[in-house]
C-alpha cells in the first residue's frame, strides 16, 4: 500500500492507448499533428489564446519556462521550499546559466505580496546587486496548500507593478484545480508561464509549459533544442497531453486523488500539518509511529525527524486509503 509519492503511480491505460494510437509515420520534432494541436486544446482549457510545448520533465519545463524571463545576471523570486529551489540539483542554475534564485517565506510554502516585497524592497537599483526577473509560485504548494484566485491575482499584480514575469509550478496543478473547483484559468491567473503536470497525473513522460505569452514560447522552442529536449518522435509525448486533456481525465485523475487524501486526512485531526489542499498530506509522527505503519504495510516518507509524508494518485485503492486511515486513527 504504497503512499511514497504520485510519481510512482501507474501509467493511465488511456495514455498507454494514446501512445499506441501515435505509433505511426508522422513529421518529426514537433512537426507531428498531434503536436501542432496542442496550442488549441490547451486555449481551450484556459479560455485564453496560449501556446504549448511539450518537454519529458517537470524540471525541464520550470527551468525553460524561466530562462525565458530571466537573464544570467537576474533573479526568481520563489519559496524557501519551492521545488526548484529544494529539489532540482541545481537544474535552474544550470538552464538560467546562473541566475540567483531569491528565497522568501510564507505559510505552506506560499508566497504573498509582503514575503516577495521582503525579499526585493532592500535590493538596491544598480549593477551591484542581483535584480528580480520573475516570480515562481507552485500551485499547489509543496506542502499540498492551494492558491486561492484572489492570491494569484495579488501576486500577479506585483508582478506586473514590479515589471516582473510570473511562472507558475503546475506540477501538481490538477489537484489545485480540483480541490478550488474553478476553471482552470483562475487558478493559475495572469500568469506569463505555466508548467502543466501531467506525469504525476497519470501520464508517462510528458509535460506542457502553456505559455500565455506567444514572444516567450518563440524563445523557449530555441531553449528546448539547445537543452536537449526537442525530442525527434514528438508526438509520443504530444499523444500523452491530448489524452490527459480528453473528456477532462486530468481533472477526474486529481479529483480521485484528492478524494483519497481526503479520506485519510479525516482520521489524522490535530497530526496534520498544513490544510489538505491537494493529494499530500503532511503527519505528525513519531518514529516508533511510523515504524508500526511500516509493519501494516504502509509505504511513505519521513518528513524530518517527527513527521510523515503521504501522496495519494490517480489509482489509489479506496480500501488502501481507508486502511491507512484507520491505521493512523489507531496509532
């Protein structure tokens, strides 16, 4: 009964379809059809005009995402605990060709326009100290917290006054949307970027950045190239988006796993962490605690010395969920 993270879950039989389905001659690149029809399905998910591209990785797309935006002598504002700066080896540094990534605070790794003006009001105008270019927030957060539209809204407004571009994390994007039960484009806002999850959603190798500025993906198709991620049979990864995106599946695969977290969260009380926003709950839990769940057959991480981490999916069991609950209850 594993619970260690939606990365490890299964791949959906309609993308394995989907993949079969593209298995066929086709231009290649992103020459393919599959490929080209991308920016208007995903248009039609935010109800704006945007152009989509599809990388392998989520790293790729955050960090090609943000070289468009961001010169080698700029800065990211983003989250002390954001993914990119926590837990991608340095990728941003790396695609950015050393842009700084500024750290600000915020409960459940979410940032407000008094954390972001705490980390950029004391830089000074000149050639000595690193300037903003962006703002990165994740929705949801890495501790499973959901942007309401309003924050996003607050947030995009600095981001304009400020002359900033604004990316969003969308890693886990799907369950955000699900859990604030809104159209997609009010969860993610103004935003310039978008890195569209899709393959802790159920989808095998494939990810978007929906740009809604069509200057930065003319660049980024440039970046993608050069990073390596211009992949030659494209539509594989293109076949893998328009099947998450059919009849909403990705909304009914964040629905499922937020329904799961849900369930196990009813039994945690005063444990929890942060709010159950999404698919992860944060537990408070003593060693010997997280030893006895072991022995029930539970599969988690550690969250420091005194704490869990469990990650629901798009096919998690209802009995496992209800098990793990129990099992929580019991401790």
């Amino acid at each position: 009964m594993q619970f260690l993270s939606d990365n490890a879950a299964a791949v959906h039989p309609a993308v394995w379809d989907a993949l079969k389905a593209a298995d066929a001659p086709d231009s290649p690149y992103d020459g393919d059809t599959l490929s080209h029809a991308l920016d208007e399905r995903f248009s039609a998910v935010f109800g704006r005009p945007c152009t989509a591209l599809w990388v392998a990785t989520g790293t790729a797309a955050n960090c090609l995402a943000l070289a468009t935006m961001v010169p080698p002598h700029g800065g990211v504002v983003c989250h002390e605990e954001a993914h990119i700066e926590v837990d991608e080896g340095g990728a941003p540094g790396f695609y950015l060709h050393g842009a700084k990534l500024m750290l600000a605070q915020g409960e459940g790794a979410k940032l407000t326009p008094d954390a972001i003006g705490a980390v950029i009001d004391p830089i000074r105008d000149d050639v000595h100290q690193v300037q903003p270019h962006a703002i990165s927030i994740t929705q949801a957060s890495e501790y499973g917290c959901s942007y309401r539209p309003d924050e996003i809204a607050a947030i995009a407004g600095v981001a304009r006054k400020r002359g900033l571009g604004f990316h969003v994390d969308g890693a886990r994007f799907a369950n955000a949307v699900a859990f604030l039960d809104c159209a997609p484009g009010e969860a993610v806002g103004p935003a310039d970027a978008l890195s569209f999850g899709c393959i802790k959603n159920g989808a095998m190798s494939a990810e978007a950045i929906v740009f809604f500025d069509p200057a930065l993906a003319d660049v980024a198709r440039y970046r993608r190239k050069r990073a390596g991620h211009l992949q030659s049979k494209g539509r594989f990864l293109a076949a893998q988006l328009h099947a998450m995106l059919d009849g909403d599946l990705w909304l009914a695969n964040a629905r499922h796993a937020n329904d799961a977290a849900r369930e196990i969260a009813s039994a945690c009380g005063e444990r929890l962490m942060h709010p159950v926003e999404a698919n992860e709950l944060f537990v408070r839990c003593t060693s010997a605690e997280r030893d006895a769940l072991r022995r029930h057959g539970f599969g988690f991480y550690d969250w420091g010395e005194d704490a869990a981490r469990f990650v629901t999916a798009w096919n998690t069991r209802e009995d496992d969920a209800r098990a793990l609950a129990r099992a929580i209850a019991d401790l």
